[in-house]
C-alpha cells in the first residue's frame, strides 16, 4: 500500500482549513501544526494507527505541559479533541483529498489518540484530587498543631500575668515569651499565604531597595541557636551591592540552612557563599554535607505538605513550605533557584539574581 500513498494536501492549506473549523478560543489551536506533521510523516510511512495514535496522545500531552497550569486545561482538552477528526476530515473533504484508505487510518489513529489521551486524563484528575486531599488533610493538621500551639502559649502567658500582676520581673518574662509566641504564629501563618499565592502562580510583593549582602547575610546567624550558629560559615565579598529585597532574601537563605541543618550531616560545616556571576548577577549558594538526594527527592522537595528523608535520616516535622517558599522568594527578583545534590559532595542550593531587582517589582512604590 505504500506505493500508492501520497502525501496529504499542502500543510499550510490544510492547517488553515482546521483553524477556520476550531473553535477560536480552542485550546489545541497551536497544537494543530504538530498534529498535521505528524499525520503526514506517519500516512508517509504506513505507520499503524495505534502506533500514530499513541504518538499523538504524547505529543498532545507535551504541548499542554507547556502551560503551567496544564493539569487544569486536560480535561477541556480531552473533549476539544473528539471534534478533531471531524475538523481534519471536513477540511480533507472540502479540498478534495479524503481517499478511503486514508479516512479509515484516521479514524482509527484518532480512535486510539483519543482513549490514551482520556485515559491518561483521568488518571491525572485523580492524582489531582489525591493530591487536593493530602493538602487539606496536611492543613488541619498544620491549624491544630503550629497554630493552636503559640496560641495556647499566648493565653496561658496573659493568665499567668493577670494571676500574679505583683511579680513584675516574671511578668516581663512572660509578656516577652507572649510576644515570640505571636511573632511564631504571625510567621506561619505569612509562610502560608505566601506559599498560597506561589502555588496559583502569583509573585510574592517585594520592598526592594539598595542594600549590600556583606551586611545582610552575618545577619542570618542571629537567627539561630548558638549551637547551629557556630556551624554556619559565611563566604561574601567585602561589598557586594545591588537592589533587592533584604529581609525576602535572608529570608530565602534562611530556609535553605534551616533545611541543610535538618538533612545534611550533623555538626559538619554549612556553607554560605556570596559571589558575582558575571556583570549582571549574583550568586548565592549554600551547602552542606550528606547523603545525596535522589531524582525523586529533588522533584518532591519544591512541593508543599512533601518532607524528603534523605538516608540516614529521621522524617523531619514541619509542613514542607520551606523549599517552595525560597523558590517563590527568588522568581520574585526576577531570579532561579537550582538545586545539586551529588553523592560524596552532599548537596547545594543557589540562588541566582540579578544584580537589580526593580524591574522585576515595577507594580510596587520602591524603598528610597
């Protein structure tokens, strides 16, 4: 049969006879020219429906993942895609180019396209709703623990202080432990809106101003225990300037040795280094000692409610924000975050910047 195959009409002519078929707010619009490709090359080489169908379902798969928010667009798309061997046909038929032998290979390759393709949906919606709810489920537990906590610190610190108003050194001690106890909870419950707003796509809001990180980063050990202070070692220039936002960035480098402390090696060093990349941008890393982590480890570290258990190590407590958090703090400069994590080497986080921010924060009123 490949003697006498020949090849569809001119893809130009062709596509433009689908998109006038589509619907204009179709979401496989730009998908079209792959899809005719792909038809040509496969009636060309007498490939098998199921063979040019399955090729199709992930061709349509990763031309939907280009799209953040692609999970949401799979199910519309599984139904725009019944209508397209209507479309391909109609268009076939109107220039005169709808031979037997090619309308039943297209029926068939679409049959197969379109049961892989719903399937495959399917399959994704579930995992979504799994995933939905894991989140609620990790939520309650997140109110009913590192909420409820400072908030019973916080009652039981002003009972004690109405109880006993004579003992004036106890009560400054006390209002002081009331004070952290709602900076905790206040730090939580920012964690979470921000991570809220990462999660559907938003950039968190920065006050960026000129600062220098020779001056900001020092600043992250007063953040810590002594204990896990005297383990940190800051590398960073005498000055090393630009326009970012300062507590955003201690912040993000804070998490990162908060996380290095709970998975890298205990009592070995945690390493800050600060340096230029080139003219334009600046690099912060930070490293520590460990086990490496797997492929699946660094994919599941940047989701939220997810904890990572390197080798050798307990299961940590906390909600799994921390990593996703940094990332939403980084893309907020106009900056990524990359990850390595090699076996002997341990594992290390940088963020990259540039060496201005502004531009990338233009719908905020900037700090002078």
């Amino acid at each position: 049969m490949g003697a006498r195959r020949r090849a569809l009409i001119r893809p130009e002519d062709l596509q433009r006879e689908c998109l006038r078929r589509l619907a204009p707010g179709s979401a496989l619009r730009g998908w079209i020219p792959e899809l005719l490709a792909s038809l040509q090359v496969g009636w060309l080489e007498e490939r098998e429906p199921e063979t040019e169908g399955e090729v199709l379902s992930r061709s349509l798969t990763r031309y939907l993942a280009r799209d953040p928010a692609f999970r949401q667009r799979i199910p519309s798309a599984a139904a725009e895609a019944t209508v397209l061997p209507r479309v391909l046909l109609a268009a076939l038929a109107f220039r005169g180019r709808l031979e037997p032998d090619l309308q039943a290979w297209l029926h068939e390759t679409f049959a197969i396209l379109l049961r892989s393709f719903t399937a495959g949906a399917l399959q994704d919606a579930q995992e979504q709703l799994e995933e939905e709810r894991r989140i609620r489920k990790a939520l309650v537990s997140m109110i009913s623990h590192d909420i409820r906590g400072p908030l019973a610190a916080i009652r039981s610190g002003m009972q004690l202080m109405s109880r006993y108003p004579e003992r004036v050194e106890a009560r400054e001690r006390l209002l002081e432990s009331v004070m952290e106890s709602i900076d905790r909870a206040d730090r939580r419950i920012q964690d979470f809106i921000d991570a809220n707003r990462i999660q559907a796509g938003e950039k968190l809001p920065l006050q960026v101003r000129e600062c220098d990180l020779a001056q900001e980063l020092p600043g992250i050990k007063t953040e810590l225990s002594p204990y896990h202070a005297q383990r940190i070692v800051i590398l960073v220039p005498e000055k090393l300037d630009g326009f970012w936002a300062p507590a955003a960035l201690r912040r993000a480098v804070l998490n990162l040795v908060r996380n290095a402390l709970a998975y890298g090696e205990s009592a070995a060093p945690i390493e800050i280094r600060a340096e230029l990349s080139g003219d334009e941008e600046v690099r912060i890393s930070v490293h520590n000692q460990g086990p490496a982590m797997s492929e699946d480890e660094r994919e599941m570290a940047f989701r939220p409610f997810r904890k990572v258990q390197a080798t050798g190590a307990a299961l940590r407590k906390g909600w799994g924000f921390g990593l996703l958090l940094t990332r939403g703090l980084v893309e907020a400069h106009g900056g990524r975050l990359s990850l390595s994590s090699v076996p002997g080497e341990g594992t290390t986080f940088t963020l990259t910047l540039p060496r201005d921010s502004r531009p990338y924060q233009e719908f905020l009123i900037h700090v002078a």
